[in-house]
C-alpha cells in the first residue's frame, strides 16, 4: 500500500552541512598547532557528509520511494529540497504521462481472418509502491501487458460485418465502444504494477497482406450489390409511378404485353450503367 510522506525542508540542512564543512576546515588548519583536533575535524566533516546524502531534491511530476534497509517507509511526491535518513534508499520513478505506440501485430480476429493492429496508449504511474516493489520492470511490463490486451481485444470481435453479419460491435466500426474496451482491458492487466490508462486509440486496423487483396475485392462486391440493390428498388418503383399515372389520367391504354414492353424499357434506362441511346418510333404503338 503507499504511504506518502513529507520529510522536512532541506535547506537548513544544506547551511549545516556548509557549516560543517567550514568547521572541519578551521579544525584542520589546527591540527599543526594541535595534534587531537584532527579528530574533531574528521568527525565534523563526517556530519557534513550524511547531511548531504540525505539531502534529495524531487522535481515536478517525479517521485521518490524510500527504502531503510529492505522495509518500504513512504513515498515523496511533493517537489524542492528535502532531507531524509541519510541511509534512506531512494528509488526514482516518473509521474508524468506518457505515450506508448504499440508496433504493429499480425493476430486473428474472431471469425480467424489475419489482420494487423496497433494502439496509441497513454499511461501514467498512480502508485508509487506498487510500480516499484510488485513488478520487476514496471516499464516492460506496460509494454508486453498492452500487447496482450490489443491481441485479446482483436481476438473478441470480427474484423467488420462479412463475416460475421450480427456482430453488433466490429472493429472497423465499433470507434469509441472498440476504444474504451481496450481502456477497461488495459487498466485491468496493468493495476498491478500501479499504472493508470489516461487514453487508449486504435491507430492502425487492417486486414494482412495475404488476403487483403481478396477482402478488397469481396468489400468492392459487395458495395456493388447494395448499390444496385438500391438502383432496382428506385427503377421499379419509378416504373410503378409512370404506369399508375398513365393509367389515371388516361393518357394510353396500355395492355399486358405492351406494358411489359415498356417495363422492360425503363428497367434498361434505369439501371444501365450507360446512357441509353433513344429510339424514334415514326409508326404507330404496335408497328
């Protein structure tokens, strides 16, 4: 558990130990005068020393975790010049944030198709004692624990809806559910080691390079029937629209063989993909 802790201001030390110092020196230039004064002049020049090595300055958004030999005794998160035990271990660990781009990894998604994805992840240490003492490497384990929740997240779900067409979620077009998935993922695996997940985007998602090519094509195809999906439905109800105003307005009398030649016609003009190139009729309706 951490315990923050405030040690007392190190800038009346720094004036001892200079103090100290300035003794030992006098002290010194007695000792041709006086033999034993070089006693008191290496026992002040000691003091000067620990007051030094006790001396710790903590700069903004850094820390200290403090060890008296192999028991943990807090944590210091405020900044300036402070003293402490001079036999205090002091181990320093960052506070700021920082961002980890994830390389690019070749896993399957769900319906086992390769693809490739990276994340963009921003983490910050929240506790002290957990980063230092619960993980060897608190660092590497941020990286490799962030690997395996993007190949866990790549994992649950299909890569988009051809495969899998009742997938609510994908992750082509999951977005922000996608992304704060992988945020709960993240800070799952990585409390144990103290660390805080400030942001988690997807920065690379695609299919891998061995059927990227095929998924392309399928994608082309299937852009192409939706879209002539669409062109039919429009064609047929507008085909519908003409003959019921005709009728209506009794502008021609049409019967089944001819209105089936008309449909047929405006079904050709209508989802051509060309501009159909009109024919004059100079007879009458049936020549």
């Amino acid at each position: 558990m951490e315990k923050i802790i405030k040690p007392v201001s190190g800038f009346l030390v720094l004036v001892l130990a200079l103090l100290s110092f300035a003794v030992a020196a006098y002290f010194f230039t007695r000792v041709g005068e006086t033999t034993w004064m070089v006693i008191p002049a290496i026992l002040v020049t000691l003091v000067g020393i620990l007051l030094l090595k006790g001396l710790m300055i903590v700069n903004p958004n850094h820390s200290r975790v403090l060890n008296f030999f192999g028991n943990y005794v807090g944590s210091v998160k405020s900044n300036g010049l402070f003293f402490v035990n001079p036999f205090y271990a002091a181990h320093k660990i960052s506070l700021r944030a920082e961002n980890l781009e994830s390389s690019k990894l070749k896993v399957n998604d769900k319906m086992g198709n390769p693809i490739e994805i990276a994340a963009v992840i921003v983490w910050q240490v929240g506790d002290t004692y957990k980063a230092a003492y619960e993980v060897s490497d608190f660092r590497d384990y941020v990286h490799k624990q962030s690997e395996a929740a993007l190949r866990f997240l790549a994992n649950s779900f299909a890569y988009d809806n051809l495969e899998d067409e009742h997938a609510s979620i994908t992750l082509r077009e999951g977005g922000e559910k996608v992304n704060e998935m992988l945020e709960h993922q993240l800070n799952e695996r990585l409390a144990p080691a103290g660390v805080n997940i400030r942001e988690a985007r997807i920065s690379h998602l695609a299919y891998a390079q061995e059927i990227a090519g095929a998924m392309l094509q399928r994608q082309q195809a299937t852009a192409i029937v939706a879209a002539r999906t669409k062109i039919v439905e429009g064609a047929v109800g507008m085909v519908e629209m003409a003959l019921e105003m005709l009728s209506r307005k009794n502008i021609v009398e049409l019967d089944e063989e001819k209105k089936a030649a008309m449909v047929s016609n405006l079904m050709v003009v209508l989802c051509g993909e060309r501009g159909a190139q009109p024919v004059l009729n100079t007879g009458t309706l049936y020549q």
